[in-house]
C-alpha cells in the first residue's frame, strides 16, 4: 500500500519508549519559538469548522471514538490519493499507533489558525488530533493540459505554453534551467483571493535590486483579489496612465527562460497561464523566437520590417486624410485623377471617412476575437467584403481610403504582442484625427510628442526606450536588429540593470 500505510504497519512490529521524550522536547522547542513569533491564534477543530461553513464541498469526518478529525475541501483533494493513504489507514489503526507517524514528513504539524484554513484552501487535509494539528497534502486540482499557445504561435520551436497550474509552469521552467541558481521567491497577493505568485531569477546574473524592488511593489499591492498576471501588473506599473504596456507578457516557457538568461526577473501568478517579466522596453515587444530559430540575416530583416509596419499602422491611414484635406499638390498627378473620381460620390469629409472605416475595422477584429474560431473566420473575410463592397457602392467611402484602412490593419497584426498591437490601434485614432484638423504638420506633432512619452516611461525605475534612450549601441545588436549569436551573446543587456549601473558598464 501507499507511503503512510507502511510507516504505520511498522509501527506495530516496535514500540518506541523514546517517543514520548522526543515528542516532548519538540513540544517545549515549538512553544519557546512561538513565544518569540509574532501571537496567533490556535488552531481548533471547531474554530475550522465554523469558518468553513455554509460550504457545499465541505467533508469533515472523526476517526476512533472522536479523538480524531479531519477536515477537507471535496473539491480541490484528489480522492483516490486521499482514501489510499489517509481514509483507509485511519479506519483501521488506532489514536495510539497514529500518534508517532505524525512525525513523519507525510505531515506537517501547524497550529496556527490562519495557515490551517489557507492549508484547506490549497487542497490540503487537515487533521485534528489531540491537542495537535496537522496539514496533508492530497491536492487534485483539475487543469487544463499544456497545449499550443493561441496568440504566440511560431513556425520553428517549441510549441508549449503556460497553462493556468502554478507547478506546472515551473516545472517548464526547470525543464529548461537545470541549475541551483535558479532561485524563486513565493508571495501572496489579495486579502481575500490570496493568490499566489511566484518571482524567478538567475541567481548571480540579475541585479538584485530589481528583485528586491519588484518584491517591495508587490507586496505593497492592497487589493480584495487578483484575477490575473495582467492585472497586476497594471497595479505595479509606474505610469498607470501610459496607453502603452510596461511589464512584457507572455505565455511561452522558451520566451520566459530566454528573458532569465539575460538577467531579468520574471513573475509566474497563480491561475493566470501569462507570465511577465521586468526589466521590460519597448522593442521587447517587437521580438519573436523564430527571429532566433533562423538565419541572422532573415532575422534582421523581419525584425525591421516589424519597426515598417509599426509606421505605417500609425501614419497610413493619417496621412491620406491629411493630403486629402489640406495637401492636394503632394498627390502625383495621375493619381490625383484617381483618387477625385473616387471620392466624387463621398459626402463626407476624409477625417469622418476614416473614423468610420477604422471603427468598422475594429468592430470585424473584436467579433472574430470573441467568436468560435471557424464562425470568427468567416465573419472577418465575408464580413469585410460585403461591407467595404456596400460601403462604396453606396457612395459613404472610397475606394483609395478602403485600400488604405486594409494595408494598415494587416501591417498591425505583424507586432507578435497582441496588448502592443492594441495600444498602437488606439494611438492611430489620435493621429487621424489630429491630421484632419492640423495637416501634416499635427502628424509630426504628433509623432514628436510619441516619441517623447516613450522616451520618457520606465519599468521598475529603467528607461522603457533602451537602448534607444539613453543611447546603448552594443546593445542594438539584439533589439533594434537580430545579430550574430557570437555578437549578442557578449556580456548582459543594459535593460537587464539599473540605469546607473548600465552606465558604468558601458562606459
């Protein structure tokens, strides 16, 4: 039978006479440790009950005459590991030949009243006996297997994601980090949901004071509960108000142990299968792994292409209004042609055209997202013809300007994170309509001001725009561009430290 039957079929072959002394000066080492501990409430089996109660999965059971009594949540035990080892045990041995196996590590003794409770909600058994408590760990939470990642899917590589099971995202991180260095620190955030969450580094190569800075923010977060990684990070963020995202996400094991290895902290929370990781920047979010699973070369130029279409996702659509509106004589001449005869039927001025073609856009995007997959399909494709087909035939738009939305929302999936690839479509809205009003001249304006916000924001005190701003040329070689591996694997990212440490190393 299982670990525990064993020990106590042992148990009745021997009788110990040390037991009692043992088990009495760990009594006396236990008191005078609390004593010196914060005070706290002893735990009891009636106290766990009636904070427990009204609970529809709540099992409480007594064993040998009521000396003892356990207490579990039906619904987060695994009920073939709790009847193997600890129901059928208990019915067949008695309180005093159980009395020396809750010294085994199968149990954990704990008396105080907050843990036992926290212990429940965890999954484990709690066992009242004597004057004694004790924790077993039955857990079987149902999860979800590792499967493909949805939002992240690359052409070369692996193919894991991170699903919603605490321990089994760290186990795809120490499937991929077999080193000691490997070090973890678990915190709990919210008074109510207590969720857990989990800080990962390299020992020896992260800056400790991000760590240490990292861990003081969290713990500092008073909130009821946390839901997701995604939302707590917004709660730590040092510019809340920035439409762009600070903290990287992401649901890939290779993408998170790639970020470790060059120094940076990541954070894995309970029931949330994203991860993040800080110190982030801005072209972190424009990286891919198939950036690093092929030629440098091509690498290098799909990167670069991504940097292209950021530009044109912003600019695009911006900039017809504004040669529309105020710019004819940039417009070539036999184009000109094309594009009067096109809006010859258009009752509205450019800047309302767009507005409406770019909302419509975004109407056909959030319908194919929360749609089944094969319906989502279909709704983008014929949703999109039909109604740009309707829409000029019925004299509300060009067709130029349909040509135009279309470059820029296809160049805007080419970002791999889909909460960048938002913030950029928000940030187009306020580009169109400042071109409408002010030309070319509120375009640049605009963009000036862009890029002065981003130089600007920071993640965990370093600058978001490294290594752009302040200015790190070593490192571009594996931001701005993908170099050779015998070039980018040269010494730490400045992103990876604190700005003046950054600083010294460099210089």
């Amino acid at each position: 039978m299982g670990h525990f039957r064993t020990i106590l079929k042992n148990i009745l072959l021997q009788k110990d006479t040390e037991f009692v002394n043992l088990h009495k000066t760990q009594h006396l080492n236990s008191n005078n440790k609390a004593s010196n501990e914060k005070t706290y409430t002893e735990a009891t089996y009636d106290k766990t009950l009636t904070e427990l109660g009204d609970s529809f999965d709540l099992v409480h059971r007594s064993f040998n005459q009521d000396e003892i009594q356990i207490i579990y949540l039906d619904s987060l035990v695994d009920s073939k590991t709790l009847e193997w080892e600890i129901l059928s045990p208990l019915r067949e041995m008695s309180f005093n030949h159980l009395e020396k196996a809750f010294q085994q590590s199968l149990f954990k003794r704990e008396n105080n009243q907050e843990k036992v409770i926290n212990g429940i909600l965890d999954g484990n058994v709690s066992m009242f006996a004597g004057e004694n408590t004790y924790l077993i760990n039955v857990a079987g939470f149902e999860k979800r297997s590792i499967s493909q990642s949805e939002t992240e899917t690359v052409i070369n590589g692996p193919h894991d994601s991170f699903n919603e099971t605490l321990k089994t995202n760290v186990s795809l991180i120490r499937r991929r980090v077999r080193s000691p260095r490997l070090k973890m620190i678990k915190l709990s955030v919210g008074d109510i949901s207590k969720t857990k969450v989990l800080l990962i580094y390299i020992e020896g190569i992260v800056n400790m004071d991000i760590v240490d800075q990292l861990k003081e923010r969290i713990q500092s977060v008073k909130v009821d509960s946390i839901m997701d990684s995604n939302v707590l990070i917004q709660i730590i963020d040092d510019h809340q108000h920035s439409p762009f995202p600070q903290f990287y996400t992401t649901e890939r094991p290779d993408i998170a142990v790639a970020k470790l290895y060059s120094g940076k902290v990541i954070g894995l929370v309970e029931d949330s299968p994203n991860i993040f990781c800080t110190p982030s920047s801005f072209f972190d979010f424009f990286e891919s792994p198939d950036d690093y699973n092929q030629r440098w070369i091509i690498g290098t130029g799909v990167r670069i292409l991504r940097y292209l279409a950021l530009f044109i996702t912003l600019i695009l659509t911006a900039f017809y209004v504004s040669i529309c509106t105020y710019h004819y004589e940039m417009i070539p001449q036999s184009l000109l042609q094309s594009i009067m005869q096109s809006r010859s039927r258009v009752p509205f001025p450019p800047i309302v055209e767009a507005i409406f073609l770019e909302i419509v856009i975004e109407l056909l995007r959030e319908a194919g997202a929360r749609l089944p997959t094969k319906i989502g399909q279909t709704i983008g494709i014929v949703g999109g013809i039909v109604i740009g087909q309707a829409a000029v035939e019925a004299g509300i738009t060009s067709n130029i300007l349909i040509i135009v939305v279309a470059v820029s929302a296809i160049a805007s999936f080419i970002v791999p994170s889909y909460i960048m690839t938002a913030s950029i479509r928000t940030v187009r809205f306020l580009f169109i309509l400042v071109a409408g009003f002010l030309g070319n001249i509120g375009i640049f304006f605009t963009f000036g001001i862009l890029i002065v916000h981003l130089t600007g924001l920071t993640n965990l005190s370093s600058p978001y725009f490294m290594p752009v701003s302040p200015t790190f040329f070593k490192d571009w070689v594996d931001s701005i561009v993908r170099g050779p591996f015998y070039k980018i694997k040269k010494g730490q990212p400045a992103q990876s430290l604190m700005q003046n440490d950054g600083e010294k190393e460099r210089n």
